[in-house]
C-alpha cells in the first residue's frame, strides 16, 4: 500500500471538529476533501493519490493511516460526507418513488451487472431520489471509520448546486465538473433543473462537442448560456473553452468566507463539488 499527499492546506482558525463539515470527493486513483466551518468558513483543502487495495480492510488501513497523517479524525466531525462519481444512475421524482424498485428503474436506463449495488440519496430540494450504483471498495471502508458518513454521487450534488441555479433566472446554466475522461453535466433553466448527465471525451474539443450537444437538444439560447467550470480545468482548456460559449466561468461551489492567506490562493474550483 503506498500514497501521497499532493496537497494540503488548512487553516490556523482553531473550531471544534463538532462545528465543522468534511466532504471527501473520489477519483480513480485517490479523493480530494474540503473542511468547512458550520459557519461557512473554509478551513482545509486536499488532495490524496493513493492505491486501491481489492479488500475493504486493506482500504481501512490505508485510510487510517492517511487520515492519521493529516490529523483529521473521521467520526468527530458534525456532518461527513463521500462523494462517489459514478456513471449508473436515474432519478426518480419522491411520488413515483418505491422502495424495493430501485434496480428495475435503473435498468430502464443502463445494463446491470449481477453484482452491481444499488445507493439511494434522497434530495429534498429536488424531492426526487438519485438512484445509483456504486464501485468503490473505498465506500464501505469509509462507512467503517466514519459510520454516520452520507454517501452521495456527483449527479446529486450538481442538482443541488443552488448557487448555479440562483444564476438560471434569466439565462441557461450549464454546470461542468470534469474527470479524467469524464465530464459530469447539470443544466439550470429559471432556476430549475432541467437535466444531469456524464459525457465520456477523448480532448477537451471533444467535451465542447458534447456540452454543445445538450445545449442543442435541449432548444436553449447558446448567445446566453453561461458555462461554469470546475475540477480538471487549467488555463490551456478554459482558453480552448471560451470561445465557444457565450460567459464562461469558474464554478468554486458555495460561497464560503476564506480568511487564510494560503487558501486564498488555491484554485477553488477543483475542489468544487465538496464545497456545496
């Protein structure tokens, strides 16, 4: 088992873990992780590259020893949560919503494996419920070290992304997360969600190609659109981007006071999805 800490940059503000929130964010080869103040004031940021042992206690072990590491003590905190991409998933509005169906509604929309399993998130905000399936040993080590933790997947956090929805009133808001070779995709029209989805590219024309696409099919007004960027974005894809969209923008999660100098001179929007 080997990791690296590629990042970590937390605050000197000392707030009890009881008043804080960790949102850990997965990726294919490790997590990104944010901590926020129940007050909203951003605290740490990370980013962990670790390997993926197959047994869910070798996983524990990397964990402990990574979170050791870091000094974060997964069950102290008052809200935790993990963030699973994943690529199998529906939503089901709360009224059309039994418990029991949940596999016969994703195969509706996607091939099931006969050993996939099956997450149920339920938003609020959107009254509907993200049905999806999750891959990663990680989720049962984590549910382990940090037995209250909310396990949720892109698509539902992008949903409730009420400060891109706020932006919706007068214009379309196409909100893109990008993952190595994915791109995860929530559209807000007049404040309400329109859709959520993950596109497969193989360049960043090629993503522009499938974000052009939906705009497309969904008859939205391309001379108003804005698009909000975040995770893997550098200089090089937002100016290949640009010019293709009429406002394109960085999309750094919630808003969120930063009072450390250090933090505020991280790029926010890779870790926007665990600042929501």
């Amino acid at each position: 088992m080997s990791y690296t800490i590629n990042n970590f940059i937390a605050s000197d503000t000392r707030i009890q873990d009881g008043d804080k929130k960790l949102s850990i964010c997965l990726s294919a080869n490790g997590f990104s992780f944010s901590v926020v103040s129940l007050s909203g004031k951003l605290l740490a940021v990370g980013d962990v590259g670790c390997d993926m042992p197959k047994s869910v206690a070798a996983m524990m072990m990397q964990l402990r020893e990574i979170f050791g590491k870091l000094s974060i003590n997964l069950p102290s905190f008052a809200e935790t949560e993990v963030i699973e991409p994943v690529a199998k998933f529906t939503w089901i509005p709360e009224h059309l919503y039994k418990k029991g169906s949940e596999k016969q509604c994703l195969q509706l929309v996607c091939t099931l494996g006969p050993k996939d399993e099956v997450n149920v998130e339920y938003s609020e905000q959107m009254q509907a419920y993200c049905v999806f399936v999750t891959e990663s040993v990680m989720i049962p080590a984590l549910k382990i070290l940090a037995p209250k933790i909310k396990h949720r997947c892109q698509h539902s956090v992008l949903a409730e992304s009420s400060h891109v929805a706020e932006k919706s009133k007068n214009k379309p808001m196409i909100a893109a997360n990008f993952r190595s070779g994915s791109v995860d995709l929530a559209v807000f029209t007049e404040q309400r969600l329109q859709m959520t989805n993950t596109y497969a590219y193989t360049s960043t024309a090629d993503a522009v190609f499938q974000i052009l696409s939906v705009i497309r099919n969904l008859q939205l007004r391309k001379d108003l659109a804005e698009l909000t960027l975040s995770g893997e974005v550098d200089k090089e894809r937002y100016q290949q981007i640009r010019p293709y969209f009429a406002k394109v923008s960085l999309n750094t999660g919630r808003p969120v006071a930063i009072d450390d100098e250090a933090l505020r001179r991280v790029y926010i929007y890779k870790y926007a999805l665990t600042i929501n």
